[in-house]
C-alpha cells in the first residue's frame, strides 16, 4: 500500500466513505485537460491577444482578453474558430480520467469544453447524460449513471461558450439553473476540485453564498494544489513570495469548506485516485465458483457453507459480485440477500451484484467469446476474488471435470489486479489455484504477503470446518481493507 501524509491519507479514507454511500461530485478544470495535449487559458487566447497587439504571457485577466476582441471585431467568429480547432481534436483520456469513470461518482461538473469526460464515461460502459445548455437541465437521459455539467459549454457548440467578460457577469441571470444545481450539489455532496485554479467569478459566487448560508456547517470539499517549488523561480525573494500567495490561497479556501491537498508534482494526483480505486474496490469481493458435486461436503453443507460465507462478507459490509455459477449462484444470493433482510437498516439490495451468463450465442459471436466478454465487464467492480470448488460435469462424458471457467476468472481477476483468496479446502480449480499462488506469493499479495500467506495455507486443511473457514476468509479481508 502507498505510503501518504496525514492530509492525504485522512482524505483517501473520507473520501472511499463518500463514494460508498454515493455522495461524491469531480469538479474538472482546464488542468486536468492539459496532460492530455489539450490547451490552458492562456494558450487558448494567444493568438486572440495577438490580434489586439497584447502579450498573452504578460495578461492574468484572460476573460477580460476574448472581452476586448469581442468590443473590437464585434463578433465572436475568431473565439468561436480558437475553441473548435483547440478543442475538437480527438484524443485519449488521460489516467486520472480512466480512473473516475470507472468508480461509482454520478456527478460531474467542468467549465472545460472538451469532451474528455464524457468519453471517460462511455468508454467505462456508463450512460452518460451531459448537460451544456440550461434547457436540458429540465431533462435527464434515461438509465442515466452519469451526469457531466458543462457549465461554460461544450466544443461542438462555441457559439453558446461561456468565454468573455460579458458571458461571465450575465452568467448568474443566463445560466440560473446551473448555479442552482451546483449549489444543491454543493450543499448535499463531497466535491473534489482537479485542475482547478479558483479564478472562477461563476463559482466564487455559488461558493461565497453557500458559505454565507451554512458558515463552518456547510459540507467539505477538496482541491489539488501543487506545492511551490524552488526550482521553479530564479531568486530567492520571488520563491518566498509565491509560497506565500499559496499559503494565504490555501487558508482562503477555507472559507468555502475547500481543504487543499498540497501536493509536489501533479503525477501525485494518478497515485492518490488510484489508491481511491484500490481501497475502494477491495470493498467489492468477486465470488467464483462452480460445483456440480462438493467433494468431501454433502450438498446440504456446501450450500450453507456458501449461504453463510455471503451472509458475513454482507455482515462485514461488502459488496458481493458473482456470475451465477452452477451450484454457487443460488446460494450467493440466498446469503446475500438474507444479510439484507436480516439487517435492512444496515444493508441493501446493491451489496449484491448478479450478472448470470449468457446461455445462447448471439448474433456471430461463440458463447465462449461471449463469456470471456462478460467477464471483463464483470469482474473489475472488485479488489479481492474468492474461489471455491470448480468443476462442472463434461457433457460428453457425464463425468465430473475441472471447471476451466473459473481457471479464466482467476487470469481475468488477476490481470485487473484482483487479490485472490483460493479457497484449497474446497478442492477442484480452486486447489490448483492455490498451488499457482503459493508459488509466487509476493506477486499477488505484495505488501500484505507476511499477513496473508499463513491464512491462506490453513484455508488449505480440508479438515476445516465450515465456520472456521468463513472466519479466516473474513480475518483475509479484513487485513487487505487496512
């Protein structure tokens, strides 16, 4: 596990928490676009400025820059053009976006025009709803999982952008409706800032309100803010007077529940939304397996066996995903869904995610492509795999045979970065899955080997009893949580 200071890894926990119960928003700046060869601001406007004979590099009011263009030429046809060359070519999504697109945050809001969010979004099998215009807040997409706010436009449409001086001081009558939904969202959600700079006039006046009406109660937020470093300036005198501008910015931005995470170089950013993901995935546990017998366990036993090991790892506050695996599937759910009713203040529905196979081909695609297809889909909602039993009955043969389909989960799980916990007591793939893992034991619990490894062997005893069993896998779990 990576190793972070205290305000970091303070906010890695908070932040897992909110993502668990569904109340995070990103807000995305032009930063967070830049990595991926998209231009800043200043970039944007350059030529802009040296059309009215200015010095882009010498000028920190940029809206006030397009203002003067727009006064002198009196149209918008060189901002117009500057956005659509700048911001329509195709690229990919950088790491950060990957990332968020693939944990469960539903609100996105940006003043950037370009469509990389979006696309994020699609690439993750999410169903995107964007909003760039006021009227289609009235609106919203059906079995929408995400919603990205453009709040001063979209690329495809540079006629409606948001980008002089005169956009922004009418912004609060033209765009009413999008100051509203921010500030909701800001009262009833987490929001993390990325690539942001706070120079903002459209959100200084959502932020300064909110902090009018709840003062020191209103909800907490976060940014990313680079640290100054030496190097970047060439005396002494100018290096102490930009550290401290940032330190009076940092304290300023707690005025609007904003904490700043000082960071030293902006590929920090990847490493602390990566361990987001991780921590946040190791509450999701993958369960394969499949048995058309259960070995040395009578069918009742296994069943309960199963039954009960979902039932604690609910208990325990995860979150189950499992493909519905011939003689496992029933009894996930059961356990499941019985940890759900048992407790229903507590627990929910959505700690159980099914996705039964398909069982016929369609369209030209073999139903092993098809199977293989799904599991990709399937199995990156999780941090930690179980495997128990897998075997299956060969179908020309009748006879009972390892079950390859949970040998490819294994690949799939640990390809993604999965932590396996092969349960070897129960036999079958399960057994032959242990003896992979045991061969190499720091290449798939690194960090957690010492802790983990000595479990892992007694989950070997096939004279465990059920309840033992459970138990360590719980003790596992638990350690790999830390």
């Amino acid at each position: 596990m990576a190793k972070f200071d205290q305000p970091i890894e303070s906010f890695i926990k908070k932040f897992v928490t909110d993502l668990e119960e569904g109340n995070v928003a990103i807000f995305a700046g032009a930063g967070m676009s830049v990595s991926a060869g998209f231009v800043n601001w200043s970039e944007l406007l350059r030529d802009i400025a040296n059309d009215l004979h200015l010095d882009v590099d010498r000028e920190w009011d940029l809206i006030s820059i397009a203002q003067y263009h727009f006064n002198e030429k009196r149209n918008r046809d060189a901002i117009n053009r500057a956005i659509l060359e700048e911001f329509s070519a195709k690229t990919e999504s950088t790491e950060n976006h990957r990332i968020l697109a693939k944990l469960p945050i539903h609100t996105y809001w940006t003043t950037n025009y370009d469509i990389l969010i979006e696309q994020a979004l699609k690439e993750a099998f999410k169903i995107v709803d964007v909003k760039y215009d006021k009227d289609q807040l009235q609106l919203a997409k059906p079995r929408r999982n995400a919603t990205v706010y453009k709040m001063h436009g979209d690329v495809e449409h540079p006629t409606k952008a948001i980008i002089t001086k005169q956009d922004f001081e009418t912004y609060h009558r033209t765009h009413e409706p999008f100051i509203t939904a921010l500030s909701s969202d800001l009262t009833f959600k987490t929001f993390l800032f990325i690539g942001f700079s706070f120079t903002d006039p459209n959100l200084d006046y959502v932020l300064s309100r909110l902090s009018i009406q709840f003062g020191d109660n209103g909800r907490q937020h976060y940014c990313f803010i680079r640290k100054c470093s030496r190097a970047d300036y060439k005396t002494e005198d100018e290096y102490n007077y930009e550290l401290r501008k940032q330190t009076l910015k940092v304290n300023d931005l707690k005025r609007y529940k904003i904490e700043a995470l000082l960071i030293d170089k902006y590929s920090q950013i990847t490493e602390i939304l990566s361990e987001i993901e991780q921590r946040f995935k190791k509450r999701t546990i993958f369960i394969s397996g499949s048995a058309e017998e259960y070995g040395t366990m009578d069918s009742h036993a296994a069943q309960n066996f199963i039954h009960q090991l979902t039932k604690q790892l609910v208990f325990n506050g995860n979150t189950i995903v499992n493909g519905f695996g011939l003689g496992v599937g029933s009894a996930v759910i059961n356990g499941a869904l019985d940890a759900v009713y048992e407790k229903p203040h507590k627990h929910s529905e959505e700690q159980l995610i099914m996705r039964p196979f398909p069982q016929f081909p369609t369209g030209d695609k073999d139903l092993k492509v098809l199977w293989r297809e799904y599991r990709y889909k399937m199995i990156p909602y999780a941090g930690i795999s179980i495997f128990i039993f897998g075997n299956k009955k060969d179908p020309k043969t009748g006879k009972i045979i390892i079950a390859n389909g949970v040998r490819q989960e294994f690949e799939i799980a640990t390809e993604l970065g999965l932590i396996p916990i092969p349960v070897a007591a129960t036999g079958y793939m399960a057994q032959q899955i242990y003896e992979i893992v045991m061969a190499e034991p720091g290449k798939y619990y690194k960090a957690y080997e010492h802790q983990v490894v000595p479990i892992i062997k007694e989950l070997s005893d096939p004279n465990l009893q059920s309840e033992e069993i459970i138990k360590k896998i719980i003790d596992i779990i638990k350690i790999l949580k830390t």
